[in-house]
C-alpha cells in the first residue's frame, strides 16, 4: 500500500529530489542566451574586420589611382 503515499506529494518529492539541480527550461534558456551573446560577438568582430578591409581597399584604391607618391593634390 505505499503506493497510495505517493499520491498528491509529488511537487514535494520532486522539490526534495532535484533540489539544486538545473531544470531543463532554465539549462535550455542558459545555453540560448550564451548563444545569443557568441552571435553578437561575432557579429562584431565580423563588422569591425569588414571596415578595415574596406579602409584598406579605399587606400590602395587611391594609391592606384594617384601613382606611387601617396596623396598628391593637383598641383603637386
């Protein structure tokens, strides 16, 4: 008849068993947020390279463009 002890405690039992465990919603809403801030991180990184890829193409551009002796204005 212990079965019938069981019935009707078990948030009791469960808040005694997994005490201080992690549930699966909260580890779920852990590993989402630490992937959230790796995309934005990454994000980042990614525009911050971007711009100085596209800085030193503008330079080399102009070097091009200009010859060899760097910036030279029209009457140089």
């Amino acid at each position: 008849m212990a079965f019938f002890g069981l019935i009707g405690n078990d948030r009791q039992m469960a808040a005694t068993t997994y005490a201080g465990k992690e549930s699966a919603s909260q580890r779920r809403q852990r590993k989402e947020a630490e992937r959230s801030a790796q995309r934005r991180q990454r994000h980042h990184r990614a525009a911050t390279e971007a711009d100085r890829d596209g800085w030193k193409w503008a330079d080399s551009e102009r070097e091009r463009q200009e010859g060899c002796g760097g910036r030279r204005g029209w009457f140089s």
